[in-house]
C-alpha cells in the first residue's frame, strides 16, 4: 500500500485521528462534524443547514447528529424567549466534552487552548484543554462492541454514568445480551427505561437491570433441510431421503409388495411339496 499526501498551506481544518477512526460516528456523522468544524471564526450556521449543504438527508441527519450529541461532539440547549418562542444553542468540538465543560464554554467560563508547535520550556506551566481524550473504544477488549454499548448509554443518560472500571465489570453481561441476539436498542431501553430522578449507584442499577431483564437464549439453528435425490428405482420420481435410502416411497412400497407376495408364493410351493410327501409316504 503506497500513499501520497501533500499537506495544504491554507483553506485546510485539523482534524485528529480519533474523529477519522472513531468506531461508533458514523460517515454522515464525520461529515457533519467536519464540515461544522471547517466553517470560518464568526459563521453562524445551525447543523441542520450544514446537512442540508453536505448533501445529508433529513433522517440521516437525526441520526448524525444524536450520535454526536451521544459521544459529546455536540450539544445544545433550548431556551424560551420573548413572546413564548423558542431558540436552540449549539456548541460543536473537536474533542468530546462532558455537559458540565460544555455549559461552562457555553457561559464563557472556561476557554480552549488551541494546540501550538513549539514545546514549553522546562517548567514551564502549560495551559488546561477543555475537554477529554478519546476512551478506550473496546478494541483492545474482550468484549468489545459490549464496551462500547455501555460507554454510549452512558454518556447519553447522566443518571447512568459509569467509570471505565464500571464499563468493563458490566461487559460480560452486556455481552451476553448480544449473544442472546439482543439489539443496541433494547440493550438500551433496558438500562435507562423508567429510571428513577436520582440513581445512588449507577453501577449496581445497571447489574441489576441486565440480569433480571437478562432475554432468553437465543433458539438453536434449524439445520438446513437434507438435498433432494433421484430416485433409483427407475421411476423418475425426485424425493427426500429421511436417511440413507435411495428410492422414493412409492417405490419402496411396491418393493415391500412384490417381496410378500414372492414369499406368500414361496410358501405355497413349499406347502405343496410337503403335502406331495406326505402322499408318497401313505
């Protein structure tokens, strides 16, 4: 494999690599975030005119964005204004962010320091990044799309949230949902259908819940049915053996017939002789 890049001088957006290979974002939800994060300083446009621009589709944008939202590259707030109406803020990053960071953003309470080339100078202070770094995605894992499902709920629903450790206790069982041939989405409704305005433990609800809400082992395969053989009894006639035979039913019986009716007539000639014997003797 040969590849050839040359690096831009201008018009061009930094773009770390965790975003490129994220496992869980999909290619309309890359877009989406890359093409937010190419816009000038200053340019206000909503994500929804973003996706309208990129090309992205009403229902594929929904699903981008929640998806952006679920890993913290996006948040929004909806307040009521004069007269009753409505607006919505957003605020899209380039690294994930948890509600609280994002509110402070939001509220001018904490800036990002933008990356620089040169190294600080030994001792030096360096300044503090809004923000987290990309988590384990799972790949290195046992259970790794488990993983990731438990880092997702997570990160949706705040009364849920659970540490690394959490996540990786909680993995074998979310592994044997899917194993059970259960879906992301009922993984889900599981874990965070009617949770209560305060959860004391986040990690023990959730063991809780996929345990006793555990589905049903999945039903063994049904083997595929036994191929369909000619039948060697000279009939024409195509069937499906039940074991080894190689004539149809029809056959077999008209065999099983001509078989009793040769032995009925076996017996009658040995009857015959022994009557005939039976004579000469007298």
């Amino acid at each position: 494999m040969f590849r050839h890049a040359i690096a831009p001088t201008r018009f061009y957006t930094p773009v770390s690599n965790e975003i490129i290979r994220h496992p869980r974002l999909s290619s309309d939800a890359k877009c989406l975030l890359l093409w937010q994060l190419s816009l000038p300083p200053g340019v206000d446009e909503p994500l929804s005119e973003s996706a309208r621009r990129a090309g992205i589709k009403k229902t594929a944008f929904g699903h981008a964005k929640r998806e952006l939202i679920a890993e913290g590259y996006v948040h929004e707030w909806r307040r009521s204004g004069p007269r009753g109406r409505w607006s919505t803020t957003q605020l899209v990053s380039n690294v994930p962010l948890t509600p609280a960071e994002a509110l402070a953003l939001r509220d001018g309470r904490d800036t990002v320091t933008p990356p620089t080339d040169s190294s600080p100078a030994p001792g030096q202070p360096t300044g503090h990044a809004v923000g987290r770094p990309q988590e384990n995605t799972g790949e290195n894992t046992p259970n790794p799309r488990a993983t990731a499902a438990l880092t997702a709920v997570s990160r949706s629903e705040r009364r849920l949230r659970l540490s690394a450790r959490d996540v990786k206790a909680l993995a074998p069982l979310a592994a044997e949902w899917f194993s059970r041939g259960a879906t992301l989405a009922e993984l889900r409704d599981a874990l965070t259908s009617g949770l209560p305005d305060a959860v004391r433990s986040p990690v023990g609800l959730a063991r809780d819940r996929l345990t006793r809400k555990m589905p049903d082992p999945a039903p063994e395969p049904t083997p595929p049915p036994v191929p369909l053989s000619s039948c060697a009894g000279g009939c024409g006639r195509v069937f499906r053996p039940v074991t080894d035979e190689a004539t149809c039913r029809d056959c077999r019986t008209e065999r099983a017939a001509d078989d009793a009716s040769g032995a009925i007539a076996a017996t009658r000639r040995g009857m015959a002789a022994i009557r005939d014997i039976l004579a000469a003797q007298t």
